[in-house]
DNA sequence: ATTATGACTTCAC
DNA sequence: CGTGAAGCCATAA
C-alpha cells in the first residue's frame, strides 16, 4: 500500500517534530538534512500539508532571516504567539535572536 | 511529458 | 536586513 503522502513529506514532519522548545530551523536547514537542499521551498510545501495532517510545530520552522512567513498560513498572529509562548522573543514578524534559537538538524541530530 | 505555482535561498544594489 | 531578479525542486493539473 502506498503512502498517502510522499515520503519526502513524512521526512519533513519528522525532522521538524524534533525540533526542541525554544528552537526555531531554517527551510533551508531542514532541507539540506533531508539531502534536497536545494528544495527548501518543498519543506515550506510540505508544512503546508503538516499543519492540516499532523501534529507538526510548524511554527518552529521559518526561513533564513528568521522572518515567520508561514504565519499567512497559520492564520493570523497564531505563528509569533506559539513562538513568543516558547520564549522566542518575536517582533514585527521576525525572531529576535535568531542566531541563538536557530537549530540545525544536521549539526544536532547529527548527519 | 509540459506548464504553473509555491510557508525558499542566494546574489546584487 | 529592504527590495528585486534568478535558481532550484516537488506537487498538481
């Protein structure tokens, strides 16, 4: 039987659903550890389906100037109140120290 | 197979 | 990090 949904997805929901509290990662990020990194707009597309198919914090994942541009998504304020909630101090849409919060899958996890 | 789109990234000004 | 343009890969029609 196949997978409802390509495998490239679940990897995506995988990675991200190990992001710890606190800790925000990068498209990019997530997509160089999956091995497409040039495919960072697919991690963005399979977050889209994440959030409606799995328990995925999507809010933890933003792009590389820290900026919650899947807040569009998410509905409203609902991104930066998940992330100001976990401690992440976030402002006019962008995560402040982001430097500290960022977290790489590949450098965490290890690759 | 081809075209269009997208929660991105990088380079340049 | 503000804006603009090009590149990249996977999904949908």
């Amino acid at each position: 039987m196949k997978t409802s949904k390509s495998n490239f997805f679940n990897d995506v929901y995988e990675v991200v659903k190990l992001i710890p509290e606190g800790r925000v990662t990068s498209y990019g990020a997530i997509a160089e550890y999956l091995g497409t990194k040039g495919s960072a707009r697919m991690v963005g597309w399979a977050m889209h389906g994440a959030v409606a198919t799995h328990d995925v914090p999507a809010h933890r994942v933003v792009n590389r100037q820290g900026l919650l541009t899947g807040k569009i998504h998410f509905g409203g304020d609902r991104m930066q109140r998940l992330l100001e909630k976990e401690g992440i101090r976030v402002e006019d849409d962008i995560i402040q120290n982001f430097e500290k919060v960022f977290w790489e899958p590949i450098k965490e996890l290890g690759l």
